[in-house]
C-alpha cells in the first residue's frame, strides 16, 4: 500500500511539475498607473483566465520615461497599451501590429468650470489654457481647435500642474483632462463643469490600444491568440461586474489610492466609450484608422500614410451589422413611388424650365465677374461643364471633364489622400464630422507661380463645390513680413553677441578659402568625411546661435547628404571633392552678409577686431619680446609682466564666449516646449584666454544643446516626478596656476546608460565588461546618439563627437557625473600651461 501510495506521490509531482513548463512567462505594458482603465488584464489575471491557458503574465505599471512603442519593438516587453501614437509610430516605420481597441473613442479633452462666458470653443479666445507639451497627445484636441479657427497663437498655453482645481481658482480657464478621473473630483464638490470633446467634432481617436511587434506576432501566433482571448474575457467580466472588479483594483493594484467610488465612477464612463455602435468590444474600424492618420498629416506629425497591410489583428475587425434585406426591398419600392411621383411633377415644372435657363445665364454673369473661380467637381472627380471664367486663369483653358486632382496636385499619395477625405465628407451625414473631413483637405497651393485659396461645399452625395481665391498677393505680404521679422531677430542677435559675429564669419571665410583643399587625400575617405561632417555641424550651429535661417537651413541640407555618404562603401575622395565643387557654400553666406551691410553698415561688418590695432602686430610683438627674454639668461619680474599684459591685449574674456549660451539655451528650450530658470555664467569676468582655446570653447554650444535636448524633461514630465516644472541649467568656471575647469550641469532625467550599452553594441563595440565610465565617456563617439529621430537640433550623433576633437587639440580631460531624474554635471579640465 505504501509503495503505491509513493508512486501515485510522484505521479502528482512530475504532472505539476511538467505543468509548470508548460507555463509561458508574458509581460504587458500599461499606459499609466494602475486604476479601472487597464481592468480586464488585472481580471484574467485574478480570475485565472491567463492561467487557464497557459500564460503568466508580468503587468507593468507605467514609469516615467518608458517608450512604451520601443519597449514593445526591441522584445523588453511582449504586449504595450498605448495611446492612438501608435497608428503614428505605423506611420513612422515602426513594425506595430495592433490586437484591441480598448476604448472607441478617448477620454482626452478640453474641461472647464461652467460659466457664463465660455459656452463654446470660440470662448476659449484669449483665455488660459493648461495643456501638454507632447503634440503627439494633444493632436486630437489641436484637431479640434483648428477646425475651429482656434490657433495656438490665439490662448494663453500653460504648463499643466495635474491640479483639476486649477479652473477654480483663476490659475487656468480650461485644462486638458480625462472624463474618467479629474471630473470625479468636481462632482465631489458639487463644481459644475463644461466639457469640449474632439468625438462630438469628428475626432474620434481610439485610446488604450493593446499592440505587439508584428516580429512577436509571426514568431508566437499562438500566444498571441490566446492573450487575446483571455484579455477579451477579463474585460467582459470587468464591464459586467465593475463593482467586484473595483474591488480587485483596489485590494491588489492600487498604486494610486482611489477610492471604490472613484473607480467606481472610471468604470461607468469608460464603459460608455469601449463599445462600438454594434455592441462589439475592442474592434478596429480602417475608416477610422486612416482618419487618425489624415490627422496627424494636417498637424504636420508626419508625411506618411499608413499601411493597413498586416497591422490590424483580423480578430480584432469590424465585421459591422447584417444587412436586413427586407428592410432594403421596402426602402427600394418606396423609392420607386417617389420617383413615380417626381416624374409626374417633372412635366408639370417643363414651362419654367425657359425661366431658370435664364437665371442660369445671369447666375454666370455674376461668377464670371467676381474675381473668384467656381467650379464643381463629380465624385469620380471630374471637372463639371459649368465654371467661372476665373477657373481658366488659374487652372489652365478647357479644364471639363479634367480630373481636379492632377489639376492641383502632382504627388500620388496626395492625390490619393485628396480623394479618400473627399469620399469621407460626401458619405457623412453628420455636418459637424463633414466639416471635420473638409478641414483634412488643402487649404492653399502654389500652382503656376499662383498661391491659391481652395474653399470646399459638399453639394449633395454626387458633387463637390470649389471656391478658388488668388491670394500671391497676400502672400508675398505674409512673407515679407516673416522675412523682415527674422531679420530683425538676427540683426539684434549680432549686435548683442557681436565677437560670436566676427569669430564665425571670420572661420567660414577661410573655411571658403581653403574648400578647393578641404580633403586630404592622405587620410581615408572615412576620415575626410568625419572631419567635414563634423566641421558642418559646428558651424551650423554657430549660425544658429545668431539667427542666421537661411546659411543655417543650407548647412542641414549638407548634412542630410553628408549622412548619406556615411553608409554608401563605394565613397571614395574624388566622389568628395566632387560633392563640394557641385555645391555653393559661398551663395547663402554671401546674401546674408549682403543684408547685414545694408542694415548695419559696410564698416560694422568688415570690423573684425576691436582693438584699434591689429592683432597680429600684437602677436608680432609677443614673438619679439619672448625672442628677447630667451637671449638672456636671467629675466627680471617687470620683463615676465611685460609679456604677460602684451599676451593679454590679443586674448577675450572667457565670460564674454561663454555668455551668449545663456541666451541659446533659454530659445532652445523655448523652441522645444520646456522651461528653464534664468542663468549666469559663474567665473571671473577679467579671466582671458588665448585663441587656440576658442574652438573648444565654440564646441560646446553641443554640450547645452545636448543638456536642453536630451536632458531637460518637458514641463509635463517634470510635474509627473514631483520636479519643479522649470528646468536648471548651469555653468561654471575656475582656474589656478595650471589649470581651468568649467562645469556645465542640468537637473534633466540624466544619461540613459543601458540606451547607451544598446548604441555600443549596435556599433559593433564589445560592453561585456565595460565600465560605467567608459559608458558615460562614450557619449562622444562619432555617430552615437540615443535619439531616434533625427532633427535639425539633434540626433545625428556629431556634436559632441565635435567636442571630443577639440578637447584632445588642447590636451584637455573630462569627467561626467550623472544621476537618474536628477541630472547630469559634465566637467572640463583644461592644461593652462602658459596661460593664467
């Protein structure tokens, strides 16, 4: 019996044990804290339904700074919730593959204490509004506003405080919100409020989309399914017992100390948003999807369209309601009796047929003399036989029966995005989503040398109405008037960092001198083209500094093609040379100067030094008296003084190159969404240095633009980490005998190691046992940046690299101390040698 009993022991073990293998770990990413919003993925864990076939699944609470798309993309995480960027992060190249639409339509809105005078979004006029930094997030609200004539340029924007209260006590008129949170809060005090939601103007944006890596999906159908199974199954339970489902949140994930009555009231009012009109949970709509992405093309987030091949989850589409074909038979013979009885009435209304051809010819007249085009356009996008005559001056003679698409557009994509939203605002009865559609179209061209003001009217389900307005001449006002403001910005610019001016024009000159020479053919092509990319990029951003548009927007374009040459093999120094001969480095630069003479003088721009005499007498004369002192054996104090003093008339006062970062860096960080504190430069104001420090000291318009970029949170991040929403960014210097230090630090999110460790190993480099040092000092490396994307601030991986050059041409060291969520302090050690 014992033996017997042991065997039926062991049985027991080796199936729960080979149960056990056959668990498969997961982990899914959430989009926040934990709270109702993600409720059907703590039920199919609680209830077992995960379990049941064969998943453990890890959920992650949302930190501050996870990428949630890149997360998902490189394998840290198997499963990601995220907001409708994803249909962007599509659109941007990434290999998303999406599995449920949690919610048809977000929560994200406008919300305003009720009041008198803010009744509709025309109110918000004027007014202070809390909002977000991240565009991404606000597209739908920005879509909103806009097709309401509401531009950024037209509300007061605020950083957001996260304090609901805020539209209570005068801090804000109307913050950015969730239906399912903040409200909760009002209600409780009995606070009356107002709410703008992009789905009543035709901006339905799903939220809350559960997506892997198409990678993940082909490579694990299986466990995808059944994710997808049993993720369904929790959120059907969540919807159907929202208070035990309560409950469960707030026993085990309750991060975030809500109450049962608040989770409570989240449930109820995302329920309202989770379910399609058929009742159907979590499916995708391609309509909707292509609308999501027309939206993120008119706010400029992107110039690409999105593939629907292979991104939905075909589970996960919307099969729509059975036809009810009896329904459809009667409609048909009522139909036929209203075209009988129009028939009959048609004859009748014959006689008055002479009348309207009248009033036809002098509705014609009118047109023909309003200095406007009219036309009407068919939805195979034909060009009716009725027009204006003003068409012609526009469009070109006999424009009938013409597609308007190849009329107004040359680009494919465009044409087909044209069409697309056309047959959307034909097919919508809805005048509010209708309006929405049009607002997707172009709004002006530029055709024939013309710039032209399109205006669209739906007519009927056949034809469309175009207004066409001449508007070259306001625009070329509008560009003048940019133009001139940008020159004023960069007049003031020079005159206020006037040896930043002399310095640059100065080394770009020469640059233009010696370009015949630039390629070296005893160093590689590699080398040549590090050295030229390098030396781009720092004079790039030396022009920006002053403002100087149009040297600096040709500069990137050189980069562009600069970046190219980096992954073609088959360079080689001739193709080099080339490159600089076909382009005209001197154009730009020779116009900008132009301007500036004309402004500011022909003498203010060719007074390259400020002393009244020229420097190189005073180097001369340095030259002359060390001649001297080294013929004598012994030199008297007074003689070492005097060369001292003379070495000082050619050197410029650190402080004065230093200080214009300050100002860099407050339009950088403007220009990027984020706030900082006012700062000075600290050091001696009478501390001099040499020429052959000055490129060093240019360099390191890379290290603050790197602090604002890659280390300053936006204000919104910030807030979320209980760090002040203003940013800090200092800089320092000091120096003894031997040597000069100065320290630039920032109070940002520090620098990201492990992205670091990932960068190295993509570059082929060896982070087995790599040190935290050599991480941080690698940072410097050409061609490494953990950007993603490049822009015209960063992520081409070449400006610190830039400074890494300099620093070894003057000997110089650096250390980097950095701390997460608490900044970073990189610090410059500078042999003086004879310089004090």
């Amino acid at each position: 019996m014992k033996k017997i009993l042991l065997a039926f022991f062991i049985f027991k073990v080796l199936l729960f044990a080979n149960s056990n293998e056959n668990i498969q770990k997961v982990s899914v990413q959430l989009l926040w804290k934990h709270q109702f919003e993600f409720a059907g993925f703590y039920v199919a864990k609680e209830k077992g339904y995960y379990k049941d076939i064969g998943l453990d699944v890890e959920i992650k609470e949302y930190n501050f700074g996870t990428n949630i798309t890149d997360d998902v993309i490189s394998g840290t995480t198997n499963f990601g919730v995220e907001s409708a960027s994803v249909v962007l992060d599509k659109m941007n190249g990434k290999n998303v593959y999406l599995l449920m639409a949690t919610y048809q339509k977000s929560p994200f809105v406008l919300m305003s204490q009720k009041r008198d005078d803010i009744k509709t979004l025309q109110d918000l006029k004027g007014k202070k509004i809390m909002v977000t930094p991240n565009q991404v997030a606000m597209a739908s609200l920005n879509a909103m506003l806009r097709i309401n004539n509401i531009y950024h340029t037209d509300y007061i924007s605020i950083p957001h405080t996260f304090n609901v209260f805020d539209i209570t006590n005068n801090h804000a008129d109307a913050i950015t919100t969730y239906l399912s949170n903040e409200p909760f809060y009002l209600k409780e005090q009995g606070i009356e409020y107002t709410i703008f939601d992009p789905a009543d103007y035709g901006f339905e944006f799903y939220s809350d989309i559960l997506f892997t890596s198409k990678e993940f999906a082909t490579q694990h159908p299986k466990v995808v399914d059944n994710f997808y199974k049993a993720t369904l199954k929790g959120w059907e339970y969540a919807f159907k017992n929202i208070e035990d489902t309560a409950r469960i949140i707030n026993e085990k994930y309750n991060s975030q100390n809500k109450t049962i009555e608040h989770l409570i009231f989240e449930a109820n009012e995302l329920k309202k948003l989770a379910f399609t009109s058929n009742s159907e949970f979590g499916k995708f709509k391609p309509e909707i999807i292509s609308q999501i992405a027309q939206t993120y093309q008119l706010l400029d987030l992107s110039k690409s369209t999105v593939d629907f091949n292979d991104l939905i989850y075909p589970k996960a589409v919307y099969t729509g309601p059975k036809i009810d074909y009896s329904l459809v038979i009667k409609v048909s013979i009522g139909l036929f009796i209203i075209l009988l009885a129009l028939y009959y009435w048609n004859r009748k209304l014959s006689s008055l047929n002479k009348q309207i051809e009248q009033t036809s010819k002098k509705i014609s007249i009118l047109l023909d003399n309003a200095g406007q085009g009219f036309l009407t356009f068919n939805n195979s996008f034909k060009i009716n036989e009725q027009y204006s005559s003003e068409c012609e001056k526009l469009l070109g003679n006999n424009i009938a029966k013409q597609d308007i698409t190849n009329l107004l557009l040359h680009d494919t994509k465009t044409k087909e995005f044209f069409k697309n939203t056309i047959n959307l605002a034909i097919n919508e009865q809805n005048p509010i989503k209708r309006n929405s559609y049009i607002s997707l179209l172009p709004q002006s061209i530029i055709l024939n040398k013309k710039a032209i003001k399109l205006e669209y009217k739906i007519l009927d389900s056949h034809d469309v109405m175009m207004i066409l307005t001449n508007i070259t001449s306001e625009k070329k006002l509008e560009k003048k008037v940019k133009k001139e403001q940008e020159t004023l910005k960069m007049t003031v610019a020079i005159v206020s960092d006037i040896h930043i001016f002399y310095d640059i024009t100065k080394e770009y000159r020469e640059f233009l001198q010696n370009i015949d020479s630039f390629i070296d053919d005893s160093k590689s092509p590699k080398q040549n083209l590090e050295l030229l990319y390098r030396t781009i990029h720092t004079f790039k951003g030396s022009f920006s500094q002053l403002y100087m548009s149009d040297i600096v927007e040709f500069l990137h374009n050189i980069e562009n093609r600069l970046s190219e040459f980096a992954f073609d093999e088959s360079i080689d120094n001739n193709i080099l040379i080339e490159f600089l001969k076909e382009h005209d480095f001197a154009h730009n630069y020779t116009n900008t100067m132009q301007t500036i003479k004309e402004i500011l003088g022909e003498e203010f721009v060719n007074s390259h030094n400020f002393l009244k005499i020229e420097l190189s007498d005073i180097e001369s004369l340095q030259e002359k008296i060390s001649k001297v002192l080294s013929n004598h054996n012994e030199t008297t104090p007074e003689c070492e003084e005097i060369l001292c003093q003379v070495q000082s008339f050619s050197n410029q006062k650190l402080y004065d190159l230093l200080k214009p970062y300050t100002k860099f860096s407050y339009s950088l960080a403007e220009r990027m969404g984020k706030e900082i504190y006012e700062f000075d430069i600290i050091g001696s104001h009478d501390f001099g240095i040499s020429k052959e420090f000055k490129p060093f000291i240019k360099s390191l318009i890379h290290v603050f633009r790197n602090a604002i970029d890659h280390g300053i949170e936006s204000p919104e991040d910030r807030a979320k980490k209980g760090k002040d929403e203003v940013g800090f960014i200092s800089c320092e210097f000091d120096f003894d005998s031997d040597y000069l230090t100065i320290s630039i630090s920032d109070d940002g999110k520090g620098v990201d190691k492990e992205k670091i460790k990932s960068k190295l190993h993509l570059l082929g480099i060896d982070v087995t046992n790599i040190t935290d040092d050599e991480i941080l000092k690698a940072i410097f490396i050409q061609n490494l940046s953990t950007k993603s994307e490049i822009s015209d601030i960063s992520g081409r991986g070449v400006g610190m690299s830039a400074v890494q050059v300099e620093l070894d041409k003057i000997s110089a060291q650096v250390q980097i101390q950095t701390k997460e969520d608490e900044g970073t302090t990189i610090k410059f050690i500078i042999p003086l040698k004879e310089e004090k």
